[in-house]
C-alpha cells in the first residue's frame, strides 16, 4: 500500500512527533512519502530514511482576515498542486493529510483514485470559517480521524456529515520507560537532589490556550503556603507568525512579567524546546496540563508512562485518558487556587502520587501504546481503500 502522507507545517510539536512515530513502525506492506515544506521535520523525516517530497508551507489562521486569508488560501492552493503531483508520482492508495490545514490543502487537490484519510488533531473555535473549514474537509474526506471523541464531537458539530472514527494518539512505551530513566539522576541534572523540593512541570508549546499563566500562578500560592516547589517551563512560542491565532511572543512576555511580579525567578525554569522531554518529565514529581482546553494531551500520557502523576483540565481529551482519583486529577481550568489545592493535596500524601503514577503506567501500556494506535491506522487505511 503506497501512502503519502501531508503536513502543513515544517514545525515539529505534538502532531508531528505522533507522525514520526506512526512513520517508524509503519509495516513493510506500507510504503510512506512525506509531503511537507522544509525545516525540521523534512529533516527528521530523512533522517528515518523515509522518502520525502517538499510543499508549500501555511501559517495561516483559520479566520477571516483582509490580508491573511487571501495568502494563505493561495499558500494552501500551491501546496495542493504540489500534493497532487506527489500523489500521481507515489501512485498512492492513501493521501494522510496529518493536521486540519493539510485536510484543507487534500481537499482542494486532485488525488483520486487515492483515499483521503484527513487527521483532526485540533478544535477550531465556531464561526463561519470553522464551519466552512470542516465541511470542506467532510465533504472531501473518505474518513476523518479524531484524536478524540472531544476533537470529533467539534468536527461533528461544524460538519454533521463527517465520516468519523476516533483514533488516540500514542506514546513510545520503550522511549519513556521509568525503568531505563533512573529518577535520582534525572534530577541531579537539574540540580536537585533526589529528595528536595517538589518539580513541577508544563510540557507544551507557550500559548494563552495552554494556560502556563495557571501553573504560575498556583505556584505562588503553594510557595506563600510554605511548600518548597519548582516549576519547569518546557516549550516555546513556536507559532509566531503574525497570522496565527493567539499573539504567542505578547503572551511569554506576559507570563515574564507574572514571575517577576510573584518573585517567583528563581522557583521557574524556562527550559524552552528539549530533545530530552523523557528525562525531564522522569525528574517530575507532578506534570501539571492546565490547558484551557485539550483535544488530546500528548504529554499527559507521556508523564503517565513514566509513572509521573498528572493534574489534567477538564476540558477535552484528558476526560477521555485518566480516572479522576487514580491515574491522577481532572480540574476546572483556569482556576489556580484549585490547582494549587491538589498540588499540595499530592505534596501531603506522596505514597497516592506513586500510586496514580503506577496506574498511569498500566494505563498507558494497555490503551496507549505505539503498535495498539499503528494498528488502529492501518484498520483505518484498509475500510477507506475498501
């Protein structure tokens, strides 16, 4: 089975590193060519060894405006040429477009008589645009794929007509694995002993919707409580483009400013883009993911695979991933005292943070693996080729 699969953005966050994954354990039946413009993950991708093919690449919002709208339609217009090229050439059975703007750049190219598998790893706010957006991708797509029922709940409600089947995203159980990351050495690189203050720590790129402003500002709290904690900041403001959606650079200057006023510097780290995510996350003593709302929550699982408990929003995929009291807690977000709370609730009783830490791990081994999610693609793959 020859599948292409397109990317919108040369970018690697939590999209890409589940494509990279899927593309390392694909079977040798199936026969992968990545579209996607150059940058990182071009080069992640060839570094695999896997055949890739460049496009044009989008920044582009989701939203109407007089200037970004028109460029990025014609960004996503040269790049459906070019997909539609790649297709022809790869002979594909299977176009993958991997992101809603890569759906939007299969749906205005030609590909037949390949199948059009569009993943849905975001929810797009409502309005016009969205609604439009995910018609065109319904109306286009022999199946879409959500990384949860959350994320096709979204997509079901712009676009009834939409051939949905829900997919979770993986974590590689051998990559973060808690038996090969010694704990106490994880945190010695940081500078901490194994048993000193409590390590927190965000995962996630640096954006209003990802809500670190909340984890700092419950960090203030527990420390005036007397608790001696320490929050790492592991990400950056990767969007920056004048036409994304939230002004991510406005808001890492703002989250500065909340430090500086709490006189928090020298209790937040801001770790920026790692390659050593799994060592950082085993240094952890809770992983915070306050999001505003979370269509799936790749580093929740991440955490829960290294035995790391979790306090998780609400809102979204995380409902779908952990039991509330056992692999970790579901709070409201936006709300720090809460948040606050329960870190200390963990702090107070560190023989329940192992406990959820342990349930993580079985949770993840048996809904979250790397070979249960590339099975559930290929099951996929096989009824849209049908």
């Amino acid at each position: 089975m020859n599948v292409l699969y397109v990317n919108h953005t040369a970018e690697v966050s939590g999209g890409e590193r589940s494509l990279l994954g899927l593309l390392v354990s694909l079977p040798s039946s199936v026969r992968p060519l990545v579209a996607t413009p150059p940058g990182a993950l071009l080069d992640r991708v060839r570094e695999l060894g896997i055949s890739t093919t460049e496009i044009r690449g989008t920044a582009g919002s989701l939203r109407l405006h007089p200037l970004h709208t028109p460029l990025a339609l014609g960004e996503m217009s040269l790049a459906a040429r070019a997909v539609h090229r790649a297709s022809a050439g790869h002979q594909a059975d299977i176009v993958h477009a991997n992101s809603i703007r890569a759906g939007v750049v299969l749906g205005l190219a030609r590909v037949a008589p390949a199948a059009r598998v569009v993943h849905v790893r975001d929810c797009l706010p409502p309005g016009l645009v969205t609604s439009a957006t995910m018609r065109l991708i319904a109306a286009t797509a022999t199946t879409v794929v959500a990384n949860s029922r959350y994320t096709a709940d979204s997509v079901a409600a712009a676009a009834p007509g939409a051939r949905l089947t829900v997919v979770h995203n993986p974590v590689d159980l051998a990559h973060f694995d808690p038996a090969q990351l010694d704990r106490s050495a994880a945190r010695a690189r940081l500078g901490e002993p194994a048993a000193g203050r409590l390590l927190l720590g965000v995962v996630a790129q640096l954006s209003p919707w990802k809500g670190q402003d909340t984890a700092i500002e419950a960090l203030r709290l527990v420390c005036e409580q007397g608790l001696d904690a320490h929050l790492l900041l592991i990400g950056s403001a990767k969007f920056v483009a004048r036409a994304t959606r939230f002004d991510n650079e406005a808001y890492v200057r703002r989250l500065r400013a909340l430090v500086a006023d709490a006189g928090l510097e020298a209790r937040v780290s801001w770790l920026g883009e790692r390659e050593d995510v799994p060592e950082l996350v085993r240094a952890l003593d809770i992983l915070l993911l306050p999001s505003q709302e979370e269509p799936f929550g790749r580093a929740l699982i991440e955490a829960m695979a290294l035995e790391v408990p979790v306090l998780a929003t609400n809102v979204g995929g995380p409902v779908e991933i952990l039991r509330d009291g056992c692999e970790g807690r579901l709070l409201a977000p936006g709300d720090p005292v809460a948040w606050a709370a329960a870190i200390r609730a963990l702090a107070e009783r560190p023989e329940e943070a192992r406990a959820m830490g342990r349930a993580g791990r079985r949770r993840a081994e048996r809904d979250f693996s790397l070979e249960h999610h590339v099975q559930a693609i290929l099951d996929v793959y096989e009824r849209a080729h049908a």
